[in-house]
C-alpha cells in the first residue's frame, strides 16, 4: 500500500469521528476500524510517545509514514522527523532493545540509574550530550544533533 492509500484509509475514520457522536455506532465502528489500522502495526506506548514529543496529535501523513516504517522494520524515528530530544530518546531505546540490552545494563554502562535512563527513554527527562556521547559510544552507534 502507497502512502496516499493509507492516508485515504486514514482520512475515512477519522471523518466518520469527528461527524458522529461518542457511542453512536457509526462513531464506534469508525474508532475500531481507525484502532485496528494504526494500533495494529505500531504500540500505543509508540504513538503516545511520538505524539508527546511532537506536543500535539500525529496528522494522517505523519501516521501513514510511521505505519509504513514500522512495516518496513525501520525505526519509528526514520519515519516522522522528531524534534532532537525526542530523537535521541527514541534511538537510545531502539538500539538498546536492538541488542538486547536491558535499561539497568546500559546504565550502568553510562554512569545512570534505570529510572534516569527510563525517563530519558520515555521523553520524561532530558539528556545531556555527554550522556548521550556515552549512550551511543556503549551502541556502538553515532547520533548528530541537529540533522
């Protein structure tokens, strides 16, 4: 499916919702159908976390892209530009479940307690360069600010 299908088959839900009252059953297929073609390929924890660390909802290409991205297996991030914080937030996480590290291995690795590299992860605190050349260094990744 193309990006502009998907966007199309977006669009129907989502008109169907904002025409329809909560609990009518038009309103309520309409969710269903709108749940079952996003959440059925990203997490809610994802779209969530796209949606905060942008400040406002996803519009229907951004979701398409993100859709089609996580189909492809690509990274979330690859999909939908994010703002920095949020990106290097997303590539830590997405990295360290690539290898199959835990939070508690990798921060320790960087000089970090779990529940500072949690919150990092979910956009909750930001992180400094320094962490962030130590995150990546242990990834064996690079990151570039401002790309």
């Amino acid at each position: 499916m193309t990006k502009d299908e998907l966007v199309a088959r977006l669009n129907t839900p989502n008109k169907q919702i904002n025409d329809n009252q909560p609990g009518s059953p038009a309103y309520e297929q309409a969710a269903e159908t709108l749940q079952q073609l996003v959440f059925g390929n990203i997490g809610i924890k994802e779209a969530h976390f796209l949606a905060q660390a942008l400040g406002r909802p996803l519009t229907n290409e951004e979701t398409a892209a993100v859709i089609l991205g996580a189909e492809s297996h690509e990274p979330l991030n690859h999909a939908i530009k994010l703002p920095v914080e949020a990106d290097a937030a997303y590539t830590i996480r997405d990295e360290r479940n690539r290898m199959g590290m835990t939070q508690v291995e990798l921060a320790k690795r960087i000089g970090l307690t779990q529940s500072q590299l949690a919150k990092i992860e979910t956009g909750h605190a930001a992180i400094s360069l320094v962490t962030l050349q130590r995150a990546m260094k242990v990834l064996g990744k690079t990151f570039v600010v401002g790309r």
